[in-house]
C-alpha cells in the first residue's frame, strides 16, 4: 500500500503501468458529477460523491485483476487495511465485478482531502467509512490493470 499527497503520486508512474495517463486525465476534469471515464487499456476512473458509512461491522475487500488508487478529493473517510493473507474469506470472490470481501483485524487511519492510496491486489482494504459522525466526500477511484 503507498498513501500520499495526491500531488506526489507521479512518482511512482516507474512502477505503476497506466498511471501517468491517470494522472493526466484527472488534472483535466472540469467536474465531479458521479460517473466513469475510460482510460486505455481497460483502466477506469470513476468519480464517487457519497457519505462515508459507519466502521462497525466492515469488512475488508480485494481485487485480483485492478489495482485502486483512491483519491480524496473533498472531505475525509477512513479505510482498513490488511494483507489478505491474514484474514478470511467472508464469502466466494465474485470474479465478474473482481471483488471479494474479507474478515479479520486490520488497521485503520484517516485520509485526508488531497490525499490518495493506492491499494495492490494483496491489500484488503475498506474504503468509505467513519468513526463517529458521517462524512461527505467526492472521491475518485483509479483502477489500473495488474
């Protein structure tokens, strides 16, 4: 998992096949309204405003095929992280939508407007959340092809 300011993110384009397009076509959006824009290659980016939900309960989600760069563009949320190889399923990985969903302890840590994680296929990860009062956020989520 990599977290930092939205604006330090080019620098892991080495390592990160697709991601200077990413980075490209975020620095040109004119607007947040919910929605997927195409990128090359299969990769997406899709603009997400919501209301984070509660943290009791959560669990924890993969991907095989994508890696997520979520990006906080307006408010804050709180995401769990675990490597997948410490938990346990919770449920059959759903290998049309690439998601399966995860149990077990993980850590927690806020993230803040401008900053972005990107989260590999061995991070189970549980975006869009809170502890306390419920957050409203616009966020973009970067998902490149591994």
């Amino acid at each position: 998992m990599i977290v930092c300011p939205w604006k330090d993110l080019g620098r892991y384009a080495p390592i990160i096949p697709g991601l200077e397009e990413a980075v490209e076509a975020v620095a040109k959006l004119e607007s947040y309204e919910a929605g997927t824009i195409p990128l090359s290659g299969g990769n997406k980016i899709l603009v997400q405003p919501g209301v984070t939900k509660p943290w009791e309960g959560s669990e924890l989600e993969v991907h095989h095929n994508y890696l997520d760069i979520q990006y906080i563009v307006k408010g804050q949320e709180v995401m769990g992280w675990a490597p997948t190889e410490t938990l346990t399923p919770a449920g059959e990985f759903n290998t049309a939508k690439d998601k399966g969903m995860f149990a077990g302890l993980n850590d927690t840590m806020v993230i803040r407007e401008g900053y972005c994680y990107v989260v590999f296929p061995e991070d189970a990860h549980a975006p869009g959340k809170h502890i306390g009062e419920p957050n409203e956020f616009i966020k973009l989520v970067v998902k490149l092809k591994v």
